[in-house]
C-alpha cells in the first residue's frame, strides 16, 4: 500500500510539471497568460487517456454585454459622466467612448459612455453608476466565442510548428542559396500570419475576459401644467408667424404671375379689339341689308 502511494506521488510530480511546462508553451506562443483552467484541462486530457473514464466539461469563452439606461434627475448629467469616467480608472476598467449632448431647444441632455470592466469589478462600476441617478432599463447579452478561439488557438499552433519547422531548416547544412532564398519567404510569410493570428487571440481574450458595459444617460422629463388660456397665449405667439408665412406665400404668388402678364395683357387687348371689330362688320352688314 505504501509503495503505491509512493508511486502516485511521483506520478503527480511528473504530471504537474508536464502542465507547467505547456502553460509555459501557450503563453510563449500567444503572448497571453494561460487560463485558470488550463491545468484542469490538462489533467482532464490525461486522465481520460489513462483509461479512468473521467470527463470533464470543456472550457466556455464568452462575451457578456450590459445595456443601461440611467436617468438623472437634475442638471449634472456632464457631471455624472466624468464621475463614471474617473472611476473606471481607479478598478480594472478601459474607457471604450464617450460623448455628451447639451441641451438645445429642442433637444435635452444627454449622453453614453462604453467601457469594459474585468469581472471582479463590474459589481462594484455598476454600484456606483446605479448611484448617479435612476437605472430606468438593464439588458444583457451574452456570445459564445468558444469556436472562434479553438479555430484561432488551432492556427496559432499549426503556424508555430510551420515557422520552427523552417527554422531547423535553415541550419541544415549544406542548403543552396535558391533554397534558403525560399525558406527565408515562406518564414516570413510564416511570422506575419503567426502575428496576424496572434493579435485576433488578443482581441477574443479582451472581449471574453472582460465585460462590455454601455450605459446611455438621460435627464428626467418634467410635466408642465398647463394653465386656462395657455392655448390663447400660443395662438397670439404663433399669429405673428402665421401673417408672415401669409404675407411671403402672397409675394410668392406675384412673383410667378408677374412674367406672366407681359404675354396675357397683350394678348386680351388683342382678342378685345379684333371682337370688337367684328360685332362692328356684323352691324354694319344687317344695317345695309334692309336698305338694299
């Protein structure tokens, strides 16, 4: 019994330091530090290559989302913005955008802010944003982005033993110049690939890693009373407009009428004068009918 528990205990040395070993490999290879799992993984992998039958569940990658609507009350909404903004920088948390609308005469302040808050902290931001006035709509969304970090993950590797592969070639010896020529493209070729995969690892690990929080800030709509003759004041204020909107359709109307009058005048005086002159034939003409 004590033998095999001896046995054990240098299986696991061996097997913990296999693990630090390709955590080491994955972070050398991505440039990120390897998940908390990932020994968990590893000893998953081994323990069903060992014939124990255990299984465990495969690591998840996604990307949660918040959506909040916060209403102030009063006039400080600029002042609640930079407040949300100066506290993101105090936890673990990246200002993505921001911007602010002031208040115009028909539009009231208002503005968003985006940010992406670690895990550990994203009770704490949201805390402190529920305090600058009144969460009025919370939605949130969540992206499985676990294939999409398999397939990037699966070409990182695939890419990192292409570009050592050519490395060892290189220092073979007895290489002719057209063939180091060739390797020394597709090594290249190779790199920038590998750097291409590597910076889309880089922006799946922020997106799952951390939370995307996007909060639009509004003021509060005050209801106005309404007194007894408010629609008589508004028609007095809006009479002014009316006559002016009147006055300029009229000289619109002139206008288009005016290059008009120039062909129309003449021409009535013509067809006037030439009636004229016929009734006046006609006259003329029964006037010396009976006189015949």
């Amino acid at each position: 019994m004590l033998r095999r528990s001896f046995h054990l205990f240098w299986v696991a040395v061996v097997f913990c330091a296999g693990c630090s070993h390709n955590a080491a490999t994955y972070q050398r290879t991505t440039g990120l530090a390897a998940p908390e799992n990932f020994l968990m993984l590893s000893a998953a992998r081994l323990s069903g290559a060992g014939g124990a039958g255990t299984v465990f569940a495969a690591p998840r990658f996604v990307a949660v989302r918040h959506k909040l609507e916060v209403v102030e009350a009063g006039s400080g909404l600029a002042k609640s913005i930079e407040a949300a903004i100066a506290f993101c920088a105090s936890i673990q948390c990246e200002v993505l955008s921001s911007s602010v609308t002031n208040e115009a005469a028909i539009l009231s302040p208002s503005g968003n802010i985006a940010v992406r808050v670690a895990p550990q902290d994203l009770n704490k931001f949201l805390d402190f944003v529920a305090k600058q006035g009144q969460i009025s709509q919370h939605a949130t969304e969540s992206e499985d982005k676990t294939a999409a970090v398999v397939d990037v993950e699966a070409k990182l590797k695939n890419q990192t033993d292409f570009r050592d592969g050519l490395r060892r070639m290189l220092t073979k010896p007895g290489i002719s110049v057209a063939d180091l020529l060739e390797i020394q493209e597709k090594l290249a070729e190779a790199q920038a690939e590998l750097d291409s995969e590597a910076t889309q690892r880089k922006i799946l690990a922020n997106e799952t890693e951390k939370v995307y929080v996007e909060i639009a800030f509004r003021t509060e709509q005050r209801t106005v009373t309404r007194g007894a003759f408010a629609s008589v004041g508004e028609a007095l204020r809006d009479s002014g407009s009316v006559l002016g909107d009147s006055l300029a359709a009229l000289i619109t109307a002139v206008a288009a009428i005016i290059p008009w009058l120039i062909v129309i005048v003449p021409g009535l005086w013509f067809l006037i004068k030439t009636a004229r002159r016929f009734r006046e034939r006609r006259r003329a003409a029964k006037a010396a009918t009976p006189a015949a």
